[in-house]
C-alpha cells in the first residue's frame, strides 16, 4: 500500500481517501490500513523535524487519520477495530496555570492518540489541584505539562511539587514542553523531559513506554 | 500608523534573565532601537513573578523612560499593583495593557485606567475564553466601550484589539480578525484598533510575509496601530505603502520622504 502511505505523506487528501476505500473494499483488514497511516504520519513527522513540514501539514494529517478512523468504525463496527488495538500508555495533558497557549498541547494531543495513547486533555490555564486531582482519578504513565511564557515554568514546578507531596512522583514520567522550555527550566521544574515540539515529546514518549515493556525501565 | 514595540517583554527568556539580573544596558538598548525604528510607544512586560512583577515593572520604566524620553511607555500587566507602581513611576501617563471581559482585569484594571485617564488597549476575551466569531467578540467589546464611557474615558483613548490567531490553526481565523476589525471600526468610529500580528503567522513557513499581507489586509479593514518587532524593514515599508494607497498620505509625502531618509526600501551600503 505504497501508493495510500505516499498520498497521506504527501497531504494528497482526496486520493488518499479514494485509496482506502479502494483497500478496504478490497477486503484488506483495516488494522493494516491503520498501519499504513501511521507509517505515513511517521513520515509526517520526519519532514516537520526537518523544516519542510509545518503546524497545517501536522494538523491535516491527523484529520485524515481521524476520516479513516470513521470510515473504518462505519464499515465495520468499532469493537472489531478497537479490540486488536490495546493501548499503549495513559498520558494526563494540559497547559499550566497562567498561560492559555495550546497549539503544541494540542498536536502532542492529537499525535499521542493516533500513537495508541489514551489521552485525557484538560485544556487551559488548568490549576495544579486540578492536574492532582486527575492525576488519582486517571493513573496516568505521563503527565505532560505544557507553558509558552516563562511564567508556566513557576506553575510546572507546582504541579511537580504536588505530586512529590502526594507520593505519587516516582510512579509516573514528567515532560515539560513548550517554546522557552529548556536544561536549566527542567532541572528547575525537576522533571524527567523537556521538549520544544510536539513531534519530539511523542517520540520520547513512545520510546519510554516501548523500553519500560521490554523491561529496561530507564 | 502608531507603532508599538514589542520586544521588552520579560515572558521571553532572554528579556527575563536581563531584567532578574538587572541588565540596564540590555533593555536601554533594545527600548532605544524600537524607537529610532518608528516606535512611538513601548509595550514593557516584566513577565516574572507576581511577588517581584511591581518592582521589576518600576525597574523598567525607570530605565526605558530615562534612555527615551519622547517615548510613550505601554504597560503590559494583568496584576494591578504591578500597573499602578508603573503609571506612578512614570513621566508620562502611559498606556494599560490591557483590559479584557475576565473579571479580574475588570475588577482591577479598568479602576486604574479611568483614574488615570490612560490609554487603554481592550480584549475581546472573557471568563470563557476566546470567542470564535466575529459577533462574539464585539459583543465583549460593546460591553467594555459601555463600562468605559459610564467611568467617562473618551473612545479616542481606547486600542482595541479584534485578536489576531495562527491561520495555521484555522483557515477562517484571518477572516475573523478583518471582520472583527471592520465591525469595530463602523460601530466605534473613534476608538484605535490595534493587534498582536505575528500572531497570524505562528506554525507557518516565511512568517515575515504573511504577517506584511496581514497587516496590509488589516490596515484596508481599519487597523490604525499594531504591536509588532519595529525593526524589520520590510514590514514597515509594506506598513507605510499600505497607509499611502489608501488615501491616509497626502501627496504620498510620508512614503517619499520615509524613502529618501532610507527608513524603507532595500537598505543603502554605506
């Protein structure tokens, strides 16, 4: 399914579309389509880190992940196609008190989900109670904080702070992200990982979780 | 067009590090560059914590007023001590940075400004964010004009903004922010319109472009000032063309003579 991995790389929605249903039809399971997808979104992901990608390309793959994702769940029902899919890890996602950025939360949101992850996104401005509070409802493997001013960093460390008080740190991996993150404001915020795009806080996240099931917990 | 600078601002790292260490000639520097690019007004952000923002804030007027006097200074703060401790440092009455629909900066904020009889940039945002529609923001904007003209502060002090977001984002939010801006003008005539422009090109390639086309489009739609980086040359030749073909340069005297004073156009090796 060369042609389909090509046509979503290459942000070619229509043929893309045209070429699933094309398999599809032609009997393919639709796990494998889903494959094919996310190899494309693998190669999405690739030219965004090497500059040729940028917000819109990432933002209109994951709408042709989501269209195939409908169309597969119409065709065949969503407990045959959510039933071979267990998954991956439980990532708890927000933007810290103060700041109302979201536009990298919400590709780390939207690319952690096709990834296998489930994602609970508690939006905005969210309090470090409320980060808490979730966090003992949800279990969470990673707790990703996002911040674009300098302000968030103050906010990240509280929302770490809680969670030390709580005894609940050592059970999860923290990742601050956002445009100014950086060494000095991770060591700061003492969490595990910083990151400045989306693209490479899910990479990390994926490699995490992959090593922690082969049983080399870093 | 009334320019405001937006590079002092402490929620950017390096800003921050300069005003924590107390780095004078740093933000001397960066207030006397904006000005000697067209900047009549410098936005300053203190961007730290709430526990040093008013001392910090003070800090920076101090230091900008003295390096440019003839400058306006803007004051970008949500927390009212922060505000009032600059407003009484300063020379000159400086502009408020902002007020919006959240209760908070209505609670302490406006107080200030009317007090003052600052001017005062307004956001259409509230206690729920950020509305998606052109109706929706005016409908905040009408009702902060009220409370503003109730507390009798002119509509000729007001800068407000229609909010500017990434079209990365969103293929109408550019269309948003024009009609917002037309809606604004035709029903408060005499209030400034302005905006955080690069705001539009955020997540895109060649951001420097669309963020010319933008302000030209913002410009026709009646955008009067903009908070922008004063020093790209470009953007302030596309500022002033823009200004000229719609009729607000007689005789295209502003153009030539920006021209002629190699303020725009490919720069001239000396």
């Amino acid at each position: 399914m060369q042609d389909l991995v090509d046509a979503i790389a290459d942000m070619m929605e229509d043929d893309a579309l045209a070429l699933t249903r094309k398999y599809l039809d032609q009997g393919v399971p639709p796990l494998k389509v889903l494959d094919a997808y996310k190899e494309a979104l693998g190669i999405v992901g690739k030219r965004f880190e090497a500059g040729s990608y940028f917000v819109p390309e990432l933002i209109l793959a994951g709408e042709m992940m989501k269209t195939a994702s409908d169309l597969i769940k119409s065709q065949i029902g969503s407990q045959e196609q959510e039933g071979g899919a267990k998954k991956k890890g439980k990532l708890l996602l927000g933007t810290v008190e103060g700041d109302i950025h979201d536009i990298g939360k919400d590709m780390v949101h939207m690319l952690m989900d096709i990834n296998g992850f489930e994602v609970r996104d508690l939006g905005v401005d969210v309090p470090v109670q409320r980060f808490c509070d979730e966090y003992k409802a949800f279990e969470p493997d990673i707790v990703g904080l996002s911040g674009l001013l300098t302000l968030s960093f103050e906010s990240m460390k509280q929302v770490v702070d809680a969670l030390k008080e709580a005894g609940m740190r050592d059970k999860v991996k923290v990742i601050i992200g956002g445009g100014q993150v950086d060494e000095h404001a991770c060591t700061y915020v003492e969490a595990d990982a910083w990151m400045t795009d989306a693209v490479a806080g899910v990479k990390y996240a994926l490699e995490w979780v992959e090593s922690r099931e082969k049983g080399r917990v870093p | 067009m009334i320019v405001i600078g937006e590079k002092i601002n402490g929620t950017r790292k390096g800003v921050a590090q300069a005003i924590q260490d107390r780095d004078a000639a740093f933000v001397r520097e960066l207030a006397i560059r904006q000005f000697e690019n067209g900047a009549a007004y410098l936005d300053l952000n203190a961007g730290t914590l709430p526990r040093s923002e008013p001392d910090d804030m003070v800090w920076l007027v101090e230091i900008v007023q003295e390096a440019v006097p003839e400058a306006t200074l803007c004051l970008d703060s949500a927390n009212p001590r922060a505000l009032r401790a600059g407003i009484e440092k300063a020379v000159k009455t400086p502009m408020v940075n902002s007020l919006s629909g959240e209760q908070f900066r209505i609670d302490g904020v406006l107080p200030l400004a009317c007090e003052f009889q600052s001017e005062l940039i307004v956001l259409p945002l509230d206690d729920n964010g950020i509305p998606r529609t052109s109706d929706g923001r005016l409908n905040i904007v009408s009702r902060l004009v009220a409370m503003t003209r109730e507390r009798g502060l002119p509509d000729n002090k007001l800068f407000i903004d229609p909010l500017v977001m990434a079209i990365s984002t969103g293929t109408e939010n550019g269309n948003i922010t024009l009609e917002t801006t037309r809606k604004i003008r035709e029903e408060f005539p005499q209030v400034h319109l302005t905006c955080g422009l690069s705001n539009i090109s955020f997540g895109m390639p060649l951001r420097s472009i669309l963020n010319q086309a933008f302000l030209a489009l913002l410009i026709a739609a009646g955008m009067d000032s903009a908070l922008i980086n004063a020093e790209e040359r470009e953007l302030r030749g596309i500022m002033m063309a823009a200004e000229t073909l719609l009729g607000k340069d007689r005789h295209c005297m502003n153009f030539n003579r920006a021209f002629r004073a190699g303020k725009i156009g490919p720069q001239q090796v000396s």
